[in-house]
C-alpha cells in the first residue's frame, strides 16, 4: 500500500514504511521507519516503543526489537542504535565492536545485516545511499540537526569517502509537517542565522507566527549539497497528523514512544 512517496508493508503486525525511491535497490537496501502499531509497550509508550532512553521496560524493549528484526529477517542481535544529542555527528557501523553511539545523530552503515536505527518521535529522518559502493547514512534531524546542516555533513562524509554525488540517493521524512509545527522566534532566528532563508522553509502566518518546513528544508540542504532532483524522494505526510501510525512528541507530550528509521544492507 502506498502513502504519498512511501511504500507500506505489515508483516506479523509490523508496520515498516520504505521510501519508493530505493525500490530499485530493495534487494540490497531496506531503508525506511517503523510504525508505533504491533509490539508489547503499555501506554503511554503504545505499543512499538523502540525508544530505549524513554520509561519502557528493557525486556518489553528487547522483545520489540526482537520483532522488528524477525520482520525485516535479521538476527535480533544486529541492532546499532544511536544515541542522539540533536548535532551532526556521525557514527560508524562499520567497524567491531559495534556500539555505543554516544554523541551521535547519524549512522554511517556499510556492513551487512546491521540493523542502523535512529529514533524519532516528530523529528525527521533523512537517508542517504550510495548504490554503487553500498553503503549509506540514516540521521536524525530535529530542526537543530537541520540549523546545522546534518543532511549536507551526511553527502559530504560519503563523497570524502569515495562516492560520486551523481550516485547519490536521499529521502526524507516521515516527521512533523508545517501544519503541527509552529515556532518561535529562536527557530526563526536560527534558520535565518545558518541557512539560506526561504519563504517555502519557515512559513509566516503574519504576526509573529511562524511554522516550520522540517521536511522541506533537508531536501533544500539535499539540493545544495548537488544531489539530483530525480535522486530525491520524500515521505510527503506528517507524523502529528498521523498519531494513530507514528509517536508524535508535538501530540501526545513527553512520555511518548519513540519510532526507529532504519537502514539495513542485505
Ligand atoms: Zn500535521
């Protein structure tokens, strides 16, 4: 089933949603987000919580990721999990032993059968994947990560490293959308400060209301980083309009779960 620029697939009650743009290469990619249906967490964490920083119990978490990794065909043990501080800084799957990320907001994947998470609960994730040389980078931004140009560090760490920006594939999203997301004047500010200003990233509604383009405004960095247009996909939906399907940290406050998105080579 299809969402906008998103491919929905359920399998034993998981629901993981892949970007269309990586289809040509779902046989040596999965690269998506799971959805917060099907798992064991009580309320308010209901019910996928992938979330291990938030009050879930460690065996309901093991058990969650255990079903994650059953449905994407992956042993359990294989998860590298970032632990965010909302910056830009990579970590690398690559290299034994795997883990702890502390301190980072991005996962550098160029093994196989390493499930690479990052967790969102409203904030954006932004996948970037070289077909040619498979390997990849899934991130984390919040709109701090995207001030600070997360999805231009991720092009120019695998260009440094031997990718051809012509090759490169990126999506963007799910997240929350300019229809749940105002902010203030420091937001505003911020963007203003470090990123080229544009009309279509910071809406105005007059006054002093502003919302925020989280979405667009990756795929703005994603576009000045030299990716091509036809390179690029989006999920194109809003997490806090869908909290039925996803945690929204906007809706549903503080104590909520964390979803994962996800980039697996296979
Ligand atoms: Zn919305």
């Amino acid at each position: 089933m299809s969402i906008d620029g998103m491919i929905r697939s359920v399998d034993n009650g998981i629901t993981i949603y892949s970007w269309r743009v990586f289809e040509p290469w779902k046989e040596r990619i999965t690269v998506g987000i799971t959805g917060r249906t099907g798992g064991f967490s009580a309320p308010p964490l209901h019910s996928l919580n992938l979330g291990h920083l938030v009050d879930d119990d460690p065996s309901v978490l093991d058990k969650n990721r255990a079903e994650v990794a059953a449905a994407l065909g992956v042993p359990e043990a294989s998860w590298a999990v970032a632990n965010q501080i909302h910056g830009t800084r990579i970590g690398m799957v690559n290299h034994e032993p795997e883990g702890p990320f502390d301190s980072c907001d991005a996962l550098y994947v160029s093994k196989k059968g390493i499930i690479a998470a990052i967790l969102l609960a409203d904030c954006l994730p932004v996948a970037v994947y070289d077909p040619g040389r498979l390997r990849g980078i899934i991130c984390h931004a919040g709109w701090r990560g995207t001030a600070a140009g997360i999805a231009e560090v991720a092009v120019k760490h695998l260009v440094d490293d031997g990718s051809r920006l012509e090759n490169l594939i990126a999506a963007t999203g799910p997240g929350i959308g300019p229809c749940c997301y105002p902010v203030g004047k420091e937001v505003v500010q911020r963007f203003r400060h470090s990123f080229d200003y544009q009309e279509n990233v910071i809406l105005n509604d007059g006054e002093d209301g502003y919302r925020l383009d989280l979405e667009e405004a990756n795929l703005v960095r994603l576009r000045a980083s030299g990716l091509k247009e036809e390179n690029l996909g989006r999920a194109g939906f809003c997490t806090a309009c869908r909290r039925e399907e996803f945690f929204s940290y906007r809706k549903d406050g503080e104590h909520t779960g964390r979803h994962a998105s996800l980039m697996i080579l296979l």
